[in-house]
C-alpha cells in the first residue's frame, strides 16, 4: 500500500528539498507541525456536528429522537450512506458494521426501518468485497468512529 502524506516526515521532506535549509527550531522539536490526518478529520466532523446543532437551534427546534426515523429519497441520500457504510465496512467488517447500526436502532439515533435499509445497502457492498489477504482483520468501533456516524446521520436527517 502507498505511503499517505500523513506518512511522511515533514522535517524529511523538507531536508530532501532544501539540504543547504536551516529547519526552524521548533519543527528540530517536533512542535509546529501539523495535526495527523486522523485529527484533523476528527476535528472538522465535530465541528460539522455542532453547526449543524446550531443550525437545528437557529431554527428554534432541536432534533428529536430518533434523529433519523426515514432515509430521504434523494440521490444525495445515497452518496451519504455508501460513503458512511464504506466507512464502517473498511473499519469494521459487515458484522461489526450489523452491530454498530443495531446499537444505533437501540439508542434511538435510528428507526428499524432506517437500519433495514442500511442493512440493504449493506447487501451491494457484500456483493463487490472481495477478500485482501493484506487487509488487516475487523477492528472495534471506537467512541470518535460512533461520533462520526452520528454525523452521518445528523447529514441525513437535514437533508
């Protein structure tokens, strides 16, 4: 697998570029340097999280549970789920994916007609998985991946 740009070393790169360059002190100290990908991603889904609560409060209505009680029929609607289950599948594999959309039924973020409908959609990407020996197996859903879909659903449910 390719090396992403939050693989590299910003000191290295800039060594590579310029080796007559001085670093500046504090990239010498680590300190400086931009915040993981991963962070960063994190931090900007919170950040949409809490404008679109702003969005609901402007609006003087606040979203009830559950947050999502029917899947929009719109062809945004789809590019949503496929990128949010994408999300969880590679994350998670198809039975932690079952489980999380399960909890998500039980804490009432969703409808058990939403989670049969993810469920389906779930169905397509059984369909075109194939198995990579260089895949590491199914991980655990982490409380930052659960924020996440709750920013999934909180786009579905303003659509």
């Amino acid at each position: 697998m390719p090396p992403t740009p939050g693989d590299y070393d910003l000191r290295e790169l800039r060594r590579l570029a310029d080796p007559n360059r001085e670093s500046p002190e504090e990239l010498r100290d680590g300190e400086g340097l931009p915040a993981p990908p991963d962070e960063v991603l994190r931090h900007s889904e919170r950040n949409e999280l809490v404008q679109l609560q702003s969005q609901f409060s402007a609006a003087g209505v606040l979203p009830e549970k559950p947050y999502l009680d029917a899947l929009p029929d719109q062809y945004s609607t789809e590019v949503v789920v496929f990128e949010w289950l994408d999300f969880l599948i590679n994350k998670a594999g198809f039975e932690n994916t079952g489980n999380a959309l399960e909890y998500y039924e039980e804490v009432d973020w969703i409808t058990q007609s939403v989670r049969e409908s993810l469920r389906e959609y779930m169905r397509g990407f059984s369909e075109v998985e194939s198995f990579d020996p260089d895949k590491p197996g199914p991980a655990d859903l982490d409380v930052d991946d659960h924020v996440l879909s709750l920013v999934y659903i909180a786009r579905l449910a303003s659509v």
